[in-house]
C-alpha cells in the first residue's frame, strides 16, 4: 500500500481528510512502499571498504618540532608558535598520510624557524651590544 501524503496543517486551513487513509504499519513513510516485519528490500547492500594509509618513519615528511620549540624560547616567541603550529600540522599530515599536505606544511614551519632564528640572533646581537655600550659609558664617568 502506498499513502499519498499528509493532509495540509497549516493554520487557517480546514483539514479534509478525504481520499486519505492513514497507514496500516506503524513508522510508515509517505510514498514508500510498507515492507512487512523482518521482510528485507529487494535492493542489495553495496559493500564499503576503506583503506587505511600510514605513514612510516622512511617516508613521513621533517616536522621541525624541536627547531619550532627552540625559536619559541630563545628566539622570536610568535615566530616559533606559528612554525609550532604548522610542525603539529605537519604531524597530523603525516599520521593521515596526506604527503602534499605535509610537505606544504614542513616547508611553512621551516622558513618560519629560519625568520624566527634570523630575528633572534640579530635582537641577541643588538642587546648585547647595548649593554656593552652601556658598561662603557658608566665605566668612562
């Protein structure tokens, strides 16, 4: 048996039930046919198969972790979280097995680590250079 539909509820409208027989199963869909209890649909399964891929140590792509914890210390602190970041990513990437991904990622996190250490060494190099001014002039008075 196939229902044809419900009839109208919006408000305002008189609900008519003509030509309108409610289903004989319960949990019945409208414009489907009812299939009786434990009776299955003519229509086979298709069956799924996944794949999983992982990435091993010969061929993951260089995460650059430790670089990325070093610049974050000692070196340029919101340089060093992004290449933190994009190493994670690059970890997550290789976990997946996403090698494109992980390759985009590892080079992010490495010119990030190379302008971190760069802008590091160069404050380093300032500050050190100040201070030794800075003994000098005190010394000299």
């Amino acid at each position: 048996m196939i229902v044809d539909g419900p009839p109208p509820y919006y408000p305002g409208h008189a609900q008519s039930h003509q030509g309108y027989e409610s289903p004989q199963q319960p949990g019945a869909v409208y414009n489907q046919p009812l299939y009786p209890m434990g009776q299955q649909c003519e229509e086979e399964a298709v069956p799924i198969t996944i794949e999983y891929v992982y990435m091993t140590e010969e061929n993951s792509v260089d995460d650059f972790l430790g670089y990325s914890i070093f610049t974050m210390l000692f070196c340029c602190l919101p340089l060093g979280t992004a290449a933190g970041v994009y190493s994670l990513l690059v970890r997550q990437a290789n976990r997946l097995g996403d090698r494109t991904s992980a390759k985009r990622n590892s080079r992010t996190a490495r010119t990030l680590n190379h302008v971190a250490l760069g802008l590091g060494i160069a404050l380093w190099v300032i500050l050190i250079s100040l201070l030794i001014s800075f003994f000098v002039i005190i010394s000299s008075l």
